[in-house]
C-alpha cells in the first residue's frame, strides 16, 4: 500500500481541463484523491512514457485519460500500463468531439480503453466508474458511492414545475 492517490486524471492540453475538471469535481464528492497533469502524445512524449511505465509503480489504480481531436493519449497510455485506463473523448472544435470519441473507441483487440460519452458526461461517468473499480476493495468508496447516487435520486422532482 502507499499514500498516493488512486486516480491520475491526464488530459492532452491545458484547454481539456473545463472537460476534465468534471472528474476532479466528481472525484472530490467522493472523497478520492486524484493527481491531474497535462500529458499530450504528442507534444510531450518523454513525459508519457515516464508517466504510463510507471503509474502502477506510483501507486495508481485507475487513470482517466481525457484528449480531443486524434486523440492518441488512453489507447497509448493503455498500451505502456497494465491499469485500467478510461478515456474521456473531449468536445473537439472541428468535428464537436465525434473525432476524439473515434479514436479512443476503436482500440483494436488486445489494449483495451473503457471509452465514455464526448464531454462531461463522459469526464462525470469516468469518475464514477474509477470509483466503483476502487470500491471492489474498500468499503468506504463503496458507502460514499452508494450515497452519492442515493443524493442523485433524491434530487429527481417526481412531478415537473413550471419555470422554477
Ligand atoms: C489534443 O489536442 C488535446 O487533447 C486537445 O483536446 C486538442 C487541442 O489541444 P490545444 O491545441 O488546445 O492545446 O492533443
């Protein structure tokens, strides 16, 4: 055991942050600390590598991996870690994040990337799924996880209003 944080969040640029921080926010309800770093596949390679080869050495469990556009960052990071990675297709200006979804998705077998919803459903739900794969082995995660989507029922009106 260590004291590090279970969860990485990395994103391919600082702009994914507004998207990511939905997992960080998410992460936080939950009580589970999280490192966030930027890690682009592409333009801070040597970084990648050092990050993906020794996340599980660091102390990870999970990584949210989150990028747009050609978005190489999971399925690479996925292929130099044996921890379980979920990516996060970011909302791309050019083809609204249909590009980033694709390129994440389509990992051919044998490296497998859980593959979200584009934007922050995606970045929201990759939070939750890190904590239930954390709650297999802790009790505690698995009280707070129970709580928060009993807190999420509860916030569901039974009967629609007129504007509030
Ligand atoms: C990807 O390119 C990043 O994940 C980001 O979504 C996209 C655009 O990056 P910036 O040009 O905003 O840095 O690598």
């Amino acid at each position: 055991m260590t004291d590090r944080p279970p969860v990485a969040i990395i994103m391919g640029s600082q702009s994914d942050w507004e998207t990511m921080k939905n997992a960080a926010d998410t992460l936080e309800a939950l009580e589970i600390p999280y490192d966030a770093r930027i890690i682009s596949a592409h333009r801070t390679v040597d970084r990648l590598v050092n990050f993906a080869k020794g996340a599980r050495a660091e102390g990870f469990k999970v990584i949210i991996a989150g990028a747009g556009g050609a978005a190489h960052l999971p399925g690479m990071t996925a292929a130099m870690t044996p921890l379980p990675v979920f990516g996060v297709p970011v909302q791309s200006k050019a083809l609204s994040g249909q590009d980033s979804l694709l390129s994440i998705v389509q990992m051919p077998a044998g490296i497998p990337v859980g593959t979200l919803a584009i934007g922050k459903a995606g970045a929201v739900n990759a939070a939750l799924l890190a904590a239930a794969v954390l709650a297999l082995s802790d009790e505690e995660i698995a009280d707070r996880l129970d709580e928060w989507r009993e807190r999420q029922s509860a916030a569901v009106a039974e009967y629609p209003m007129d504007d509030l």
